[in-house]
C-alpha cells in the first residue's frame, strides 16, 4: 500500500473522508502515540499493565480495512487498513482499565482513516488502540472552585 497523500488513501482502501479535508496533504507515519479524535493508538512496551491474552484470535487487516470503532455522536468510522499481510489485528486484550480496543502489529505502515480526520500513518510494530476518556471540570457546590468531577469517554 504505496501511501503518500489523502487521496491515494481513499483510493486504495476505497474509503472515503468529507469535503473540508484536503486531499493532497501528506500523511504522517508515526512510530509512537497518536490520536485520532475519540480513538489513541498507543506502542504496546508503554502500558506495563496491558497484555495480549494467550490464545488471542488475530485477524488479518485487508486493504479495505477493518473498522475498530463507530464514532458516537457522528456515527463515522475509524477504520484500520493496510496492505494484505502486512498488519493484523486482534480483541483479545487485557486491559484493566478497560479502554482497549484491540491490539494490531504491523510490518510495514498501516493507516488509520476517518471520514472527518483524514488519515494517519502507523508505523512497523505492536500497538493497543484504545479509547480515549476526558475529565469533566465543573464548579464545587457551595465554594465554586472549580474541580474535576466525573471522566467520560471522548465521544467524536
């Protein structure tokens, strides 16, 4: 999967992203932590406490993707793709904290894509996608600092 611009992207994978997005811009390869809206890929040797499970089920990631999650208040997709058995792409994680996606190791570039972000670059290695949460601020009662008083996850 030769990937240089958007639009070579959404050729390949015949996905395709809304109009505000400039389809010449050049995608970015990332060898570490990235974010795409309510989504954070995350190299697996950062989270000690996150572990493939023995005996998970991979997949393989086709050239037309794979969606890893349907954006709440949008509905778009975040999909993964790559080029045929270049990347695959499992559930089977163990995440205390229960963001977890999935896991997917890849030897050559996989790419994330979303009809409203566009697209990104994952470079060769193991990663978790996981969810990604936001503390909400709002007003103590009675003094009215302001304090951190629930997490929700990030809804794109």
């Amino acid at each position: 999967m030769t990937v240089t611009t958007l639009a070579d992207l959404t050729r390949l994978t015949g996905l395709d992203v809304l109009d505000h997005l400039e389809r010449q811009v050049s995608i970015p390869v990332i060898d570490g932590l990235q974010a795409q809206g309510d989504l954070i890929v995350i190299p697996i040797g950062i989270l000690s406490e996150v572990a493939i499970s023995d005996g998970a089920h991979w997949n393989d990631v086709p050239p037309s993707g794979v969606e890893l999650l349907r954006g709440g208040a949008g509905g778009n997709p975040h999909t993964l793709a790559a080029d045929h058995g270049a990347c695959r792409w499992t559930t089977g994680v163990h995440d205390p904290v229960g963001l977890a996606l999935g896991a997917l190791e890849t030897s050559q570039v996989a790419y994330l894509i979303h009809p409203e972000h566009g697209g990104t670059g994952i470079a060769p290695g193991t990663y978790v996608v996981r969810r990604q949460r936001e503390r909400l601020r709002s007003r103590r009662p009675g003094d009215g600092t302001l304090g951190y008083q629930a997490v929700q996850l990030v809804a794109d």
